[in-house]
C-alpha cells in the first residue's frame, strides 16, 4: 500500500468469523502490515465457529504512534473490547492523530466507548442503532459509511464495500 506502512486491528473475544478472516485477507491483501492486538495474557482468540486468530502483542504494549489504522470486527468482540481501557486509549488516539478507525457491525461499540463519534455520520448493525444515536452520531442506513477519518459498516455482506473503503484511506 502507498503510503504509512504499519496497520493495526483489533480482535476480541468471540468476533465473527466472516469478518475478522476477511479483514485479515484483503487488508494483506492490499501490503498492509497487520498486527492483531489482543488484551493482556490472551495468545489466541477463537470466532463464533471456532476459528482461531493469534494475537501478536497486548493492547497495553504498543503505542498507537506505530499505527495508521485500527479495523474492529464485529461479533461478540466489541463488548469485551469496550471494556478494556487500553483498547479505548489505542482507538481513540489513532483516530484523534488523524488515523483510519473502522467499525463492522457491533464493532460500533468501540468508537462510541472511546468517545469519538459525537457528531459523525455512522451505521453499524440495527441492535445498536439507538447506541450510536445516544452517543451523538447520525445514523445512516447504508453498506459503508465515511465521515472524515471514520469508517463504519452494518454486517458481514457489506465486507467487500467496507474493506475497499478502509484500502482506499489508507492509500
């Protein structure tokens, strides 16, 4: 990819095997360098089905100076992630220096718990509609949606528009 040259995605418990599996193949598909950063102690997180993703380094190990972007997969991920602070401290300082941050699905957990989308357009999965709203953003009813630096999707069907979208800012 041209431009910065370190990506950065955050997995969780429980995310959903469409979503992280695809994040993975077309971000490396794309030449990002992806880490999957977990929380303390975790060495592998399993999908829904099973599958599993290793975790390369602990969230309160890394610096978010060292990352263009983060991608949360949705799933049951998000409410363990929303729950980790430094989780929240890495998304919220990649996308406050102007980093990529990308949101599938329940994933929109994350930006609201992180603080950062009062007053941006997002969409996100229908269960979580009103949180989003609450959390002072615009709901808007489509495959991907881009405000600035923030990127959201609502299911596992808009991966392909949602992963063009995150390769196409981070170029």
């Amino acid at each position: 990819m041209a431009g910065p040259q370190s990506r950065y995605w955050v997995p969780g418990v429980w995310c959903c095997p469409g979503e992280s599996g695809e994040l993975l193949l077309r971000m490396r598909e794309a030449g990002a360098e992806v880490t999957v950063v977990g929380m303390p102690g975790v060495k592998e997180y399993h999908s829904k089905l099973g599958y599993p993703v290793k975790v390369d380094v602990a969230a309160d190990e890394v610096s978010a100076d060292d990352f263009d972007a983060v991608i949360v997969p949705g799933g049951y991920a998000p409410d363990r992630i929303r729950r980790h602070r430094p989780m929240l401290d890495l998304v919220r300082t990649v996308f406050e220096r102007g980093g990529v941050a990308a949101a599938i699905c329940h994933a929109a957990w994350v930006p609201i718990s992180a603080g950062i989308m009062k007053g941006k357009r997002a969409t996100c999965f229908f269960a979580v509609k009103d949180n989003v709203i609450n959390a002072g953003a615009t709901y808007v009813d489509a495959e991907v949606v881009q405000d600035g630096n923030l990127i959201t999707s609502r299911v596992p069907g808009d991966l392909p528009a949602f992963c063009r979208t995150i390769i196409a800012a981070l170029k």
